[in-house]
C-alpha cells in the first residue's frame, strides 16, 4: 500500500495525494476530451481529405496522431495516478522516465498553425490535447524528480 504522507527528508521516496478536486477535473476533462477526439475523428475521417493535396494530407495524418498520442499519454498518467491513489501501485512504478522522455519529444512539438489549412474544429481539439499534454507530464516530471532525488 503506497504512503500518502509528503517526505519529510531529501533521499526519501516520493508520495503524493494527487485524490483532490483539481486532479478529478482534469481526469474528467481528460476523458471527454478523449471522446470528443474519437467522435471528431469518426466523423470527420476520408470524405473530408478528398481534394486535398498528398502533402497537405500528411500533414493532417500526422498532426492527428500527434493529438492522440498527447490523450493517451496524459490519460495513461491519470490512470496511474489513480492505481497509486488506490494502493495498487507505487509513485516510482507509476513513474516511466525513459518513456516520457521519449513522449516529450514527441508530443510536445506542435508543428500546425491556423494557416495550415485544418478545420477549425481541430486545431480546436488539438490545442485542448496540447494543453491537457502539457499539465500532466509537468505533474508525472515532477513526481519523477522527487522519486529520483
């Protein structure tokens, strides 16, 4: 069962209570987000690439799974957080350091602006992805610093 107490000396292992309300938002906006995504891309899939040109296509591809990568990314965190909060795991199995590194590079890139030529509907999402991104790897970065100290 993982200790929920703060550490009180440098060298002991990092815990945390993330069980607030502000962790509950963001796994619940997480979630819809997720959803809103798959709806969006359900939806908007081959019919609304015809006419477009390969490159621009690619560009559309890449951005797509870049947004899916950031919700999975930062839902896979929530989950994690919540198997800690539960006892079932602890803060330094929650924590991947070699895997986020590897995400960041990813998911932290955004290479799309509003002169791409995307649906407005998606660079909204994509932003939202982005944002949500941003804040959950902050959290798991400094759950790993603290767990690696």
């Amino acid at each position: 069962m993982a200790n929920k107490d703060h550490p009180t000396e440098i060298g002991h292992p990092y815990q945390s209570n993330f069980a607030i309300v502000p962790f509950s938002r963001t796994y619940d906006e997480a979630f819809t987000l997720l959803v809103e995504a798959r709806n969006y891309l359900s939806a908007n899939g081959t019919a609304s690439r015809r006419g477009l040109h390969n490159s621009v296509k690619m560009n559309l591809f890449i951005e797509e799974m870049r947004m899916t990568s950031r919700l999975i990314r930062a839902m896979a965190w929530l989950l994690a957080v919540r198997a800690v909060e539960e006892g079932e795991i602890d803060w330094e199995d929650a924590v991947d350091l070699d895997d986020l590194m590897v995400d960041l590079k990813i998911c932290v890139r955004g290479d799309c602006d509003e002169a791409t030529g995307f649906p407005p509907a998606l660079l909204d999402l994509m932003e939202r992805a982005h944002s949500l991104y941003m804040r959950t790897a902050r959290m798991e970065l400094q759950v790993a610093a603290r767990c690696s100290a």
